[in-house]
C-alpha cells in the first residue's frame, strides 16, 4: 500500500501514540514496513517508531524471538505515565508537616522558624524538610491544614514610600550623633523603646516596650498612661531590678521624639546609658522595637483597651516573643542569647 494511497486518519504531530496507532504499527510491523515507512503513514519521526517498537516488544511463548504486541506497548505507556512528573514533596516529609503543624499553632511558630528550628535543634536532617518557600506554596494548595488568614504577615504586609521629614522636636542627641559600631548589633547592652496604645484615651493604660537590638530580647511594661511621668518611673523600676549592672545592660537607649519621652535623656545624668531620638517619622531607625510591636498586635488588637488586660497576660506575650525561634538569630531564641549575656556580666 503505497503512502499516496493511504486511507489512514491524519495523525497531529508530536502528540503520544494512542492504542489505536499502537494497533496500526504492529500491523505494519508486521508486514515488513520498515520505521520510516511507518513513520511517514502516522506522522511522526522514525525514532518514535523506533522507541515504541522496543518498549513493546515482548517474547512470544511460540516463538523466542520478540515481536511487537500493541496491547505490552499501551501498558508500558501506562505505566511510565505513572511515573512521570514531577513528585510532590509533601507526602515523603508526614514526620516533619506533623512538626510544622503543631508548632505553628500550639506555640505559634511562624513557618521559618520551624524550618530553621528542625534543622538547627530538633535534629532534622536537609532531607527530611522542605524550605520555608515549599511549606508556604503548601499552605496556598491547602496541604498543611493552615491558610492564608493564619499568617499574620502575609495579608496586612504592604509597601509604604519612605521620607525623611525635618526634625521638628529636639528632645536630646539625634540618631546621627550615636555610634555607627551600635547599628552592627555585634555589642550587647543596645535597646530601642517605644510605646502600644490601645484605646487611645487618656483613662486606658499603655505598654512600654523595650528591645534590645543583638539578642532581640523584648520588655513589656504596663504603665499607666502615656505621660513622661510615668515613662520615667518605669525606668526607674528597672534600674533597681538591674543595681549595680545597670550600666553594662543598659548602655543606650533609641527612642522616638514623643513627648511621652521627653524626660529619658535624665537617664544620662544618674547612669552611663546613652538615649538617641529617632528621626521624625522615620520608624525604620528602630525598626526592631516596631517589628515587635506588631507582634504585639496579634495578641492585643488596634482599639482594644489595655487595662483589660492583666499583668500575667502582658507578661504571657512576652515570654511568648522571648521564646520563639528566630532565623536572624539563626535559630535561637532572645531568651537563650540573652540570658548567655547576662552570664558573662555576672560572672565578671
């Protein structure tokens, strides 16, 4: 049967042979067509021919030579069609999705700090985990149990234009006048401080919140109001929790140019420590102590009332920050490095 004279249904070039053209080439395989002759009458390469000529060859029982069966070809295909793709990770790594999941919602992990905390303390191995970049694509593909709504980050993170404005208030020694070796947060004893309001009325108490800028350690502190006052009084209180090592804890303080702060550079008079202002509206040079603010929020929301709030609660949310792993800390948590750096003070 010559090509021309052909009666053969038009084959489209390139896709993967069906059973019926499985059954065309052993009929002209069988007649002695050679590959490229066959080739030609199902629109393909001669190759192709080739390759499926010797996947689904088999030995007959009345013969033992291998002849081409349309039916072993088909179930060769089906079978590497199982195969194919690539392999989701998920099922391989159940150990690690059951870590991931119960740290993130009993001790509210985020997802890298599970990623890094496995690795680090937890005695994972690089083959037993997938990236932190793997677990969020899970989390889209509703794999893990967690959605998006879960993640405190994800849905509010935004991108805002930042500008420098003037100065508007001098309170005490800009930002500009303290030690450039300080932003290498290689030295201990460095804080940034701030304020959380909550209802925002003059009735309702406030948090003070220190952190410090190596360890990531943070302080809450409940105090009355927003008022100088009581800003100073209580640092006050922590400079008798502290005496004597006050100083080497304690070595400066960043702050931004509210009133509320306007009495902190009396600090510099009865201590060593050092108190920095911020840029105006320049959050960014302590943007350490605002990341944790917004921790802040995920426990106590905007508008909320502080006092409704108890001392254990407050002081719940800040063992809860000091206890999290953190990859910037490569893995540790503010408590751990904090507490090896009071014990090198103590023990001088």
């Amino acid at each position: 049967m010559d090509h021309s004279n052909s009666n053969t249904d038009s084959r489209q070039k390139g896709r993967h042979f069906t059973i019926k053209d499985r059954c065309l080439i052993e009929a002209y395989h069988n007649q002695k067509y050679s590959n490229r002759a066959i080739a030609r009458r199902l629109n393909c390469s001669p190759s192709s021919i080739g390759y499926e000529l010797k996947r689904g060859s088999k030995i007959t029982p009345n013969s033992h030579r291998k002849r081409y069966i349309a039916e072993v070809g088909q179930d060769a295909y089906d079978n590497n069609r199982k195969h194919c793709g690539r392999k989701i990770e998920f099922f391989k790594h159940r150990r690690f999705m059951e870590y991931v999941v119960k740290h993130f919602h009993q001790n509210d992990w985020s997802l890298d700090a599970c990623v890094g905390r496995a690795l680090v303390v937890d005695g994972f191995s690089k083959d037993e985990v997938v990236s932190t970049k793997t677990l969020y694509k899970y989390v889209d593909q509703s794999l893990l149990g967690i959605i998006n709504l879960d993640l405190p980050m994800k849905t509010t993170r935004s991108t805002k234009q930042h500008r420098v404005r003037q100065n508007l208030r001098k309170l005490g020694c800009s930002i500009d006048e303290r030690d450039p070796k300080i932003e290498l947060r290689e030295e201990f004893g460095h804080w940034e401080c701030d304020l959380v309001l909550g209802k925002k009325t003059k009735d309702d108490e406030v948090l003070l919140t220190l952190c410090e800028r190596k360890t990531r350690m943070f302080l809450v502190i409940k105090i009355p109001d927003k008022t100088a006052d009581s800003v100073m009084a209580a640092f006050k209180e922590l400079r008798k929790e502290y005496g004597a090592k006050w100083d080497q804890i304690f070595k400066s303080i960043t702050t931004d140019n509210g009133s509320e702060f306007a009495k902190l550079s009396d600090l510099e008079a009865v201590s060593k420590t050092l108190v920095y202002y911020a840029h105006p509206y320049t959050s960014c040079d302590k943007g350490s102590v605002e990341r944790h603010n917004g921790i802040i929020r995920r426990f106590i929301p905007k508008g909320e009332r502080i006092d409704e709030y108890s001392i254990d609660d407050i002081f719940g949310i800040q063992m809860w920050c000091n206890s999290l792993p953190r990859k910037i800390l490569n893995y540790s948590t503010p408590e751990e490095l904090f507490d090896s750096e009071m014990d090198k003070i103590y023990q001088i």
